[in-house]
C-alpha cells in the first residue's frame, strides 16, 4: 500500500515537472532561423570553452609562454565564452 502511493507520488511529481519544461522549451520554440543561432552559439561557446581548456592545459600549445600567462590568457578565453553563452541565452526585447 505504501508503496503504491509512493508511486503515485512520484508519478504526479514527474508529470508536474514535465509540464514545467514542457512549458518552459514551448516559450523557447522559435522559428528555424533562430533555433539555427541558437545551435551555432552553443556549437560557439564549446569552441571558445575548448580553446581556452587547450591554452591552460595543453603543454605543446604557446611554448614560449610562462604558465602563469598561460593561465591567466586560458581564464579571459574561458570568461569570454561564458559571455557569450550569458548573451545567447538573454531574451532580447523585441521578441515575443
């Protein structure tokens, strides 16, 4: 008996917030030209966020470069990808 109503709650839980995401994705759906921005941004970010990963990590890349230059030049990549990741999620103004 516990069991079953343990069930039901979770199930109610999942449909609950199912319908939110729903609801938040369907305030996303746009027209075919904005879901193809919005897949180059993110396709972007994982670039720039890659970039600088490589920079501080990657031994072979910028040889001459002391590692604390490194880091700190890897960590302004690495914020600026975030930038533009924060910049392609805000909503502009004139869209409904």
């Amino acid at each position: 008996m516990a069991a079953r109503y343990g069930l039901h709650i979770v199930f109610r839980l999942r449909s609950h917030y199912q319908n939110k995401i729903y609801m938040l994705f369907n305030n996303w759906q746009k027209s075919p030209k904005r879901r193809f921005l919005l897949i180059l941004g993110v396709a972007a970010f994982i670039c720039v966020l890659t970039l600088g990963l490589m920079v501080i990590f990657w031994d072979k890349m910028l040889p001459g470069m002391p590692q604390g230059q490194k880091w700190a030049f890897g960590g302004i990549i690495i914020l600026y990808a975030f930038l533009r990741f924060s910049r392609l999620l805000k909503k502009d103004p004139d869209e409904d």
